[in-house]
C-alpha cells in the first residue's frame, strides 16, 4: 500500500505562483464578500486593503523562510528550527493542520452555496461530493494537480475581471467611505475576510516538490500577493457599486447575485458555474497544502509513521490525503461558513505570530545567512516586516467573538494532548 518517501519534484515558478494565487482568489472571496460587505459596508475595499497589508507582512517571513528550510513540514520545521523544543512546533504545526481540515470545510460549504443556487439538491450533499472528488484528484498525484490547479485559476481569475468588467460602469454611484459599523466594522470584516488571502502560506509546504524551492517560493509568495490584492480591491469596489451591502451581506452566492443584477440571468449563470470552478479549485490546493503538513510532521516524528506513506507510483502521501479528506467533513456539515472562517483565521493568526517570532530569533541568532532571499526593511538583524507582522497578527485577535476562541482553545487542547500521549508511547517503545 505504499511507504515512506520521498516527493517528486514537479513544480516551476509559474506552477507555484498559479498555486498560490488559485488559492488566494478562490474560495475566500468567492464565499466571504458578502458577509465582509455586511459588517465594513462600502468600506469593504478598506479592510480587504488592511488584511493584505497583515498578509504582506507575514508573507515576507514566510518568503525567507522558505528559503532556509524547504520543506513540507514548513511551519513545524521554523518553529522548531528557531525555538529548539518540539512541543510549540507540534502545536503551530498542529494548529495548521487543524486549521486547513476547517478551511477545507469553509471552501466546501462555499461550493455548496453555489451549487444549491444552481441546482437543487441538499447543501450537505454537495459538500460532501466535492471533498471526495478533490481527495480522488489529490491522490492522483501532484503534477496533475498543479496542472489542473493552472487552468481553473485562469478561469476563477477571469471570473473576478468579469465582475469588474461589469462592475466599471457602476463605479462612483455610491459613497466608498460608508462603513455601518465604522473603523470597528471595518477591523472586524478585515478579520473575516483575511480568510481570502489563504493561500500564500501554503507554497512553503510544497517545498519538497518544487524546482530549485530557495529561489522559486519567495518569488512565488511575493508574485502572488500582488496579484489578489490588485483584485480584491477593483471586485470589492465593483461589488458595493452593483448591490448595496446590506444585500449582499445575506447572499448564500454573492457574486452571482452581483452578476445577475449587473447583467442578466444568463451571465449569473455563467458567474455561477465559475464560482464553482473556483471553490473546488481553493478546496483543491488547501487539502494538497494540509496533507503536505501531516506528511512533513510524520516525517519528523511528530505524526505516527503510517501518515508519511507515499504511493510509490504516484508520489502523492495517500494516508495524509485520506486523514483530511476523513476529518474536514464533519465540519463542512456544520454549514455556518461565518464560524467555521472564523476559527480558521483565529488559528492562523496565532501560527503567524509564532512564524514571525522564528524569524526575529533566527535572524537575532544570525542563523539565517546561507540563503538567497531576505526581507527588505532590518534594524540591525531584525526584519522591521516580521516585527508588524508579529503585532498586527495579536492584534487582530482581539477580534474573534467567544464561541470562536473557545473552539480554537479546545483544538489546542486536544493537540496537547495528543502530543503528550504520542510522546510517552514513543518514549516507552524506545525504553522496549
């Protein structure tokens, strides 16, 4: 049934940056502007503006280290390589795990909205449908996935142009400063809607299967960066100017409603039929991104062995892909995409304070010297971006309602626990 091994290296510059921008503008602003609309009102280009700025922050850190340790374990590995203890980097690659299995369901349900809005079957059906497709494509292996992966990323970001094509002729027609709930409203959405911007994290856990990965994954997450937030900002601006905020906010399918507003039946079904493209396209990448992570873990001993088994043919981590597939459905069928984007944030937001600490150590330690890329912008040895990406990370924290961050409390937990359990049986085996 396969073993432990090595991952074919497949991936080029272009396939790493359509990688990391189909899993930017897919499924985050596809689902979420709607909601995000609700609370920032026509100010909702603003918050998508601040949550890029996070991101870009982070993005750096993630660029440089990327850089230094290529590998597919990726955030465990920085952690782990910067604090010199297994146990935080258990528990951020923990919480990464956790938080792709959640994002896995967030996108899921976001494809079911779509769907449901275009044919009628159960929500939970087609949630659950799409996961097993995207886990059949997953196994085939990963060059077919990244070549998949480009083709409905030129779709899903010629789905966004469309909404602006449609969207120009609208412009100045409402007040773009108008936020309902003001700044507070503005932070919040911007919270929410970081979710969009998933995704730049992501290309640092295929770094065991990309082309010359020093080089290729900093230049990747940069490109990719730039890329969504051009667009998030001209689709947030078409959107506000098409349909007020208020309707927008209570849309299963926002876009599309957008588009039938804006053109007519027919095109809202063609915007209907992308959104879908670009769900599954998301859903695609985050369970490829996850799976890396279980596998990079189990290499490192942090997982039980059997996760880090690889079809010997293909080259994809089977038993990895089964994990999430097995454990992002029951979440998917909970079809409150609104909490279930939340935690996914709340538990990114805390790996992002944990990657840009490793990199203030590391670079403090000067032990990030044998490498190519380096962030712009030092006091002495310390990156000022990971100093604001650190902060602006705790920050928005502060955010989160209640039932969030004690879902996010309970998912630390349960990885505790896991560790100290997996640890004393690996402590005794040894001891045998």
């Amino acid at each position: 049934m396969g073993s432990s091994g090595l991952l074919k290296r497949e991936i080029s510059l272009f396939g790493a940056v359509t990688y990391g921008v189909g899993m930017i503008v897919g499924a985050g602003i596809y689902a979420l502007i709607g909601i995000g609309a609700g609370q920032a009102g026509n100010s909702i280009w603003l918050s998508f503006i601040l949550a890029a700025i996070i991101a870009a922050s982070t993005g750096l850190s993630y660029a440089e280290l990327s850089s230094i340790f290529p590998m597919s374990s990726a955030e465990y590995m920085y952690v782990k390589k910067a604090f010199g203890r297994d146990f935080p980097a258990f528990i951020i690659g923990w919480l990464v795990l956790a938080s792709g299995i959640i994002s896995a369901s967030t996108v899921a349900i976001g494809f079911g909205g779509y769907l449901t809005s275009y044919i009628n079957i159960p929500e939970s059906l087609a949630t659950i449908f799409i996961i097993i497709m995207v886990t059949f494509v997953n196994l085939v292996g990963v060059r077919d996935t990244v070549r998949l992966n480009a083709v409905m990323t030129i779709i899903e970001v010629l789905g966004l142009v469309i909404i602006i094509f449609f969207g120009i002729r609208f412009w100045g027609s409402v007040n773009y400063f108008e936020a309902p709930m003001g700044v507070n409203g503005i932070v919040t959405a911007a919270a929410l809607i970081f979710f969009a911007f998933i995704g730049f994290e992501s290309i640092a856990k295929i770094g065991e299967e990309t082309r010359d990965p020093a080089k290729t994954l900093p230049r990747a997450v940069i490109l990719s960066l730039i890329i969504s937030t051009l667009l998030f900002v001209l689709v947030s601006i078409s959107v506000v100017s098409i349909m007020p905020y208020d309707k927008l906010s209570v849309s299963t399918a926002p876009l599309t409603d957008v588009v039938l507003i804006a053109q007519g039946e027919q095109a809202a079904s063609v915007m209907s039929v992308i959104a879908l493209i670009a769900t599954s396209n998301t859903l695609l990448i985050i369970m490829t991104a996850t799976s890396r992570i279980a596998y990079g873990m189990a290499k490192e001993q942090s997982l039980p062995t059997i996760v880090a088994r690889v079809l010997p043919r293909r080259g994809t981590p089977w038993v990895a892909i089964l994990l999430v597939t097995v454990t992002s459905i029951p979440f998917a069928l909970i079809a409150d995409i609104d909490i279930v984007a939340n935690v996914t944030t709340l538990m990114l937001f805390l790996v992002f304070i944990a990657i840009n600490l490793s990199l203030i150590v590391l670079s403090r330690n000067n032990r990030n010297d044998n490498h190519g890329f380096k962030t712009p912008f030092r006091i002495g040895n310390i990156p000022v971006t990971a100093v604001i990406g650190a902060i602006s990370s705790f920050l928005m924290l502060l955010q989160f309602q209640i039932p969030v961050v004690l879902i996010t409390l309970i998912s630390i937990l349960i990885g505790a626990s896991i560790y100290v359990i997996y640890r004393r049986r690996k402590l005794s085996n040894q001891k045998a």
